[in-house]
C-alpha cells in the first residue's frame, strides 16, 4: 500500500506503466523511447519510435537477416541501445490465418474487449477459440460482420522470447496485418464506400479483402512468403481484382503493386498510406479506433494508472503538505517568538511587581517613620521639662512669702512637694504640703493654681486638705500642649 | 482506478490530519498570540502601577519631609543603645558637678509602659540627689538636657534646709514601636 501512495503522491500514479496494455502506446510512451519490432521470416526490422502529440514518429529502419536466436538478441540489444530504449512493441506478421465470422460481437468498452480478448476470447469470438491461437477482430465499420485473425501461439512465443533474450520488456505483441486492417476500415471507411476491395501487402505476405457497405467479403491471404513467391501471389490476386473497380492498396513489398494495378487500366486505385514508410506500425502505435488487442501470452505485471481527476489527490496533498510546513514553520516560530515575548513580559511584570512591593516598603516605611515620629511627638507633649515648671513653682511659693512679709503678714513653709506624672498621660498630680498660717497657705496655693492657669494647665480635681501644723494642697491638672504643630 | 481509490483516500486522509496540523498550529499560535498580548497588558498596568506607587512615594515622601527631620533631630537620643550603666554613670556625674549627692539608684525593664494605647518598652530609673534645693533644681534641668526624650515622671522633694532630698523616677522610652 505504501508503494501506490508514493506513486500517487509522486505523480507517478499518473504516467503509465510501459506494461499496462489498457492504456495506448502512445501515452506510455510519450516521454520515453520505445523500439518497434518487425518480425519477418526471414529476419527483424528495428525502428526507433518516439511520440509528440499522439503521434507516432519513426526513425530509420534497421535490418537484421535472420542468423539464429542469439544474433537477432545482440542485435536488437544493441539498437535499443543506441536509442536508449528499455521497451519494445513487436509486429508478427507470419503465423496468421484470418477468417469472415458472423458471429462475433463487440465489447461494452475497449477494456473490456482486451480483457475479453485475453481471458475469454470465446465471447466475443462467438465461437470456442480456435485451439493454441490468440485471436484479433477487425469489425465491418456499421455491421455485425468481422475479419477474426487467428496467430498462432508458437509465433507469439517466439516474439515474447525474443524480447526477454533482448531483455527488453515487451509492451505490446501485436499483429501487423490485422491492426492495418481495423487502421484502414476505421480511417478511410468513407473512401471505401459503397463497396472497394483492400490489397495489403508486406515484405512476405498479401492480405485481400473486399468490403461493402454492408458487408464483408471472404478475407484471403498469403503469409511467410518469399520474395519470388510473393510476387506471383500477387500478380495473381490483382489478377483477380474486379475490374474497373476501387482499390485500397498499402504496398511495403517493394514490389511497386500500383504498378501492376495501372497496368490492367480502368480501376482506382486509394493509396492513402503511400508516404508511409511503415504503416503497419502506424496502424500499431495509432491504437485507432480502440487500444490494439495485445497478443503476449503471460502475465503482465503492470502498475495500476491512475485516472486525470485523481490529480487533485497529489496536488491537495502536496499543497497542503507545503501549506503545512509553511504555516506549521511560521506558527511554530510565532509562536516561540509569542511565548518568548510572554516570559519577557513575565518577567517585567515580576521586576515591576517588585519595584512596586520595594516602592509600597518605602512608602510602609514613610508611614511607619511618620508615626514613629507622632509617638516621640506625643512622648514629649507629655513630658515638658520639670525644671521649668519647678523653678516657677519655687518662684511663685517665694513671692507670696516676700509679699507676706512685706505686708507683715505670716509666711508658710514648705514641708513637702512632689509632681506624679500619670502613666503615658498628659496628666500631673501636683502635691504640696505647707506648714503655716491657713491665710498664708491659702496665699500660696492661688498663686501656684493662677501660675498653672497662666501656663495653659486645666484642673481636674483641686483639693485642700488639713495636715498636721499646715495645709495639703493637690492638683490634678491636665497639661497643656507645648509644642505647638 | 480502482488500485488507487484507497492510496487516495489515505493521501487525503494525511492531507486531512495535515490541515488539522495547521488549524492545531494556528491555534496554538493564536494562543501564545494572546498570551502574550495578556501578559503585555500585565505588563503595562504593572508598569502604571509601579508609576503610581513611585508617584505616591515620591509624594510621601516629600511630605515625610518635617516628621523626618524630626526623628532625625530626636532619633538620637533614643536610649535603646544605652546601658543602664552609661545612664547611671551620667546621672551620678551630673549630680557630683551639681554638688549633690546621688543615692538609692535603682531601675526595672519593662514592656508594659502604656502609651498611646500600646505597650512601650522603657527603662525606669529611680535616683534620690541630696543637697541644696537650687542645685537640684540645676540637676534636674541639666538631667533633661542630657537626656531630652527621658520622662521625669515624678519628683519628690522630702526635708528642709540644706538636706533636701529629690526623689526623681525617670522614664526612658527604649523604642518608639509604631507597629
């Protein structure tokens, strides 16, 4: 299976098998060289065949006495050589009979007539087929009338042995007289019309036919003739050709037949293939009107042909296969291009994200000096220097004591004094203990509670108290805000 | 024809995982296309977002300005890096340069100082001067020169004459903690 698929998709699917007997000489042949092959009795033709358009076109003729088996290899080896050809198509001419059948009857399709032709002859013979032959049928053009040929199988193997000792593959064993003869009724029926009678003759036989609109007459022929033999054969037949009648003549006995034909006077004489030096071959490589019936007798192992509409198939599948690498190579680098933008992305965003984090810490940290800053702040609202206020105090107890005296009045005396903060409060605890006059203690506190009014310090509790030989004076006192903004 | 009816069907079937080839490959591209396009839109709002964080920063930190100045006036004299010894050591010098006399020096650690309704660690000092009232007056004021941030948070003044005792119970903050 893997072989049909490189075929197919090497397009080699689509160049026939020189083997393959259904497909003409013609396409099989159209880029490579094929040597034709006469076999005569008395020796081989070889002539180089190439095909342009459909057509064939023949090289100069080679010939080779017949000198044994080994001779007529070496000598075709040896041309096809010389004409690179690696196939050949052979032309038997001896080894034939040719009989008028009513009963032949024609194929649904041209491959159907050569597998017919090959496997069961007997259907379209319409008759069993005659014993160790291989058969060809040249129909009448409109009617149910046909010249079967029969070739006789030692002839056939004699072609097929002469190739495989050439060792060339035979691409076709074909009979030259029968192929001339469906040439001619096929390509010139209008010229043979209403009635002709066909002369063909080659280097060793004459074959004789006369043909009408509706009919075909007793086919009669003379193969493996000599030169000396042919000749009579021949004066004899056109001897017997009607006179003032129509005659279709291929002549390549070298025997100048018109000649003879002019000689009787009164008849005309068609030579449509005068200028062909071989029409015999032509007839072969033309396969007109089907592909020649192909005479080889074993086994063809050709490799299939694959149809004109499947060429889609390769070009589908190599257009997508370079729309594959193309666009798969494209994506691929796309896309390697597209995830190595990505990770460069990642990566930014994972130095940005940082640069953010690292920037979000300055800021954490800004937040955090300022509130380390508002903590020390408050810390020192709440703790204003003591000196200060005790040397005010001191200044204050003092003043009243000199007023007393000045106005000879008593004085106190200061027992104790202490200042309590309150824990992380700007709160102040103020005690003093005077020993004295309760007028001049009196005097004292209202300083000391007017000092603490002029410094801003709000009361929260005041209390006097008696104490032993004097007065306890306490405030509690909110402290005021010192430092400002 | 028939040889090549299943070689065809098998090259369209290739030529068919082929083309799912592309479609799979096209796919794949389009996704990192848009892969990356995301990534690039990340990449971009990570890129405002940092310009807006440097941006807030930048400002903040112009307006951290005074309260930076200000700790690093005050920074300084943070007792954090302090010893008890040193403080003493001071305490005692001051008291000798203001002719008094130190005793009863006592001091407790603690964590629990509360303030600002947190728990501040602090170093609390207990120094009793004995001398004349206007040099504890000068020792107490040369106290809070040298030691700014400390909090004298009581004083107590016992005796008279020239035997005047200042009890003095300071508080030093260790670390302002604003977290």
């Amino acid at each position: 299976m893997i072989q049909p698929c490189l075929d197919l998709a090497l397009g080699r699917a689509f160049t026939p098998d020189s083997q393959d007997m259904f497909v003409s000489l013609a396409r099989r042949f159209a880029k490579r060289p094929l040597a034709a092959v006469t076999m005569y009795k008395d020796g081989l033709e070889a002539v180089a065949v190439t095909f342009a358009g459909g057509q064939a076109k023949f090289g100069s003729a080679e010939f080779s006495n017949a000198t044994g088996d080994d001779a007529d290899a070496n000598f075709l080896r040896a041309f096809a050589a010389k004409h690179k050809a690696r196939d050949c198509v052979i032309n038997v001419t001896t080894g034939y009979t040719a009989s008028l059948s009513s009963r032949t009857r024609r194929a649904e399709s041209p491959s159907e007539a050569l597998l017919l032709m090959r496997d069961n002859p007997d259907r379209l013979l319409g008759e069993p087929a005659a014993h160790a032959c291989r058969h060809s049928i040249a129909y009448h053009p409109t009617h149910s009338f046909a010249v079967v040929f029969a070739h006789r199988d030692s002839d056939i193997s004699a072609a097929m042995g002469l190739a495989a000792r050439s060792e060339l593959r035979l691409a076709r064993v074909q009979s030259g007289m029968s192929s001339l003869l469906m040439y001619v009724l096929n390509k010139y029926w209008a010229q043979l019309t209403p009635e002709a009678e066909l002369l063909l003759a080659d280097r060793g036989s004459v074959f004789y036919l006369s043909v009408s609109e509706a009919s075909l007459g007793r086919p009669l022929f003379d193969v493996g003739l000599k030169e000396t033999a042919l000749k009579q054969a021949i004066t004899e037949r056109v001897g017997k050709l009607k006179a003032g009648g129509k005659v279709l003549l291929v002549d390549t006995s070298g025997l100048d037949i018109a000649a003879l034909l002019n000689e009787r006077g009164g008849m005309t004489v068609l030579t449509p293939l005068a200028e062909e030096p071989q029409p015999a071959l032509r007839a072969i490589c033309a396969d007109d009107p089907a592909v020649g019936y192909d005479l080889y007798s074993g086994e063809r192992d050709a490799r299939p042909f694959a149809p004109a509409r499947m060429r889609i198939v390769p070009f589908l599948f190599w257009g997508v296969t370079a729309a594959t690498i193309a666009v798969v190579g494209t994506n691929t680098v796309r896309e390697s291009y597209a995830k190595g933008l990505s990770e460069h992305y990642k990566a930014q965003v994972t130095a940005l994200s940082a640069g953010k984090d690292h920037q979000e810490q300055i800021i954490s940290d800004i937040k955090a000096r300022g509130k380390t800053a508002q903590m020390m702040y408050d810390w020192l609202e709440i703790s204003p220097p003591t000196q200060k206020l005790m040397v005010q105090i001191t200044t204050e107890m003092a003043a009243a004591n000199k007023e007393a005296l000045s106005e000879s009045r008593p004085i106190v005396q200061v027992d104790s004094l202490s200042l309590n903060l309150n824990e992380g409060q700007p709160q102040m605890r103020v005690a003093i203990v005077l020993l004295g006059d309760a007028s001049a203690a009196n005097r004292v506190f209202q300083r000391i509670s007017a000092l603490f009014s002029r410094l801003g310090y709000t009361t929260i509790d005041l209390k006097q108290t008696l104490v032993p030989q004097g007065f306890r004076y306490e405030h509690v006192l909110n402290m005021p805000k010192t430092l400002g903004s | 024809m028939k040889s090549y009816t299943l070689p065809a069907g098998i090259l369209l079937a290739v030529t068919g995982l082929l083309g799912l080839g592309i479609t799979t490959s096209l796919k794949h591209a389009g996704q990192a296309s848009a892969q990356a396009n995301a990534d690039h839109s990340d990449q971009i709002a990570a890129s405002a977002d940092l310009d807006r964080a440097r941006a807030n920063a930048n400002r903040m930190e112009k307006q951290a300005k005074p309260a930076d100045d200000f700790l690093a006036l005050w920074q300084v004299n943070l007792s954090n890096d302090t010893t008890i010894d040193d403080i003493f050591d001071r305490l005692d010098k001051l008291a000798i340069a203001n002719v008094l006399s130190p005793s009863g020096k006592n001091f407790t650690n603690s964590s629990q100082y509360f303030f600002d309704g947190k728990q501040l660690p602090v170093l609390s000092v207990d120094i009793t001067v004995a001398g004349d009232y206007a040099r504890t007056l000068s020792w107490l004021g040369a106290v809070e020169s040298s030691f700014p941030l400390a909090r004298v948070q009581q004083i107590s003044y016992t005796g008279t004459g020239s035997s005047i005792a200042l009890a003095a119970h300071l508080i030093f903050p260790r670390k302002f903690n604003s977290k």
